[in-house]
C-alpha cells in the first residue's frame, strides 16, 4: 500500500491506539494504515497527553468561534 501525503489522522486514532495496545510496532501500524511511521509516533503522544491532561483535570474548551 502507498503511503498517504495527508489523511484526518483523528479519525484512525482508536485504530492505532487499539492496534498498539494489541502490541504492534509504530512500523506495522505505519504499513498497515498507509501512514509514515512518525504520523503514528505523534497520534500516539497527543492521545497520550490529552489523557494525561484530563487525570489532571483539565477541562479542554470548544475551538473557534
């Protein structure tokens, strides 16, 4: 499969946080989604951080207007 020049990462995220969880590495998610491997890296981070905020408790508010 080619890899993709731009996709709405946001939408695989539970696909590759399930499939790292499953124990895959950031290079078979990569080939298998068709995505660069440090697209993976940094969806894995923010889903991570955005967690990590929350336990905190931080309150995320709306974008924009």
């Amino acid at each position: 499969m080619s890899k993709r020049k731009y996709t709405h990462i946001k939408g695989l995220e539970e696909l590759v946080i399930s499939m790292r969880g499953a124990g895959m590495s950031r290079q078979e998610i990569a080939d298998e989604l068709g995505l660069e491997k440090i697209q993976v890296k940094n969806c894995v981070y923010r889903y991570n951080h955005r967690k990590a905020l929350l336990v905190r408790g931080y309150e995320p508010r709306p974008k924009g207007r």
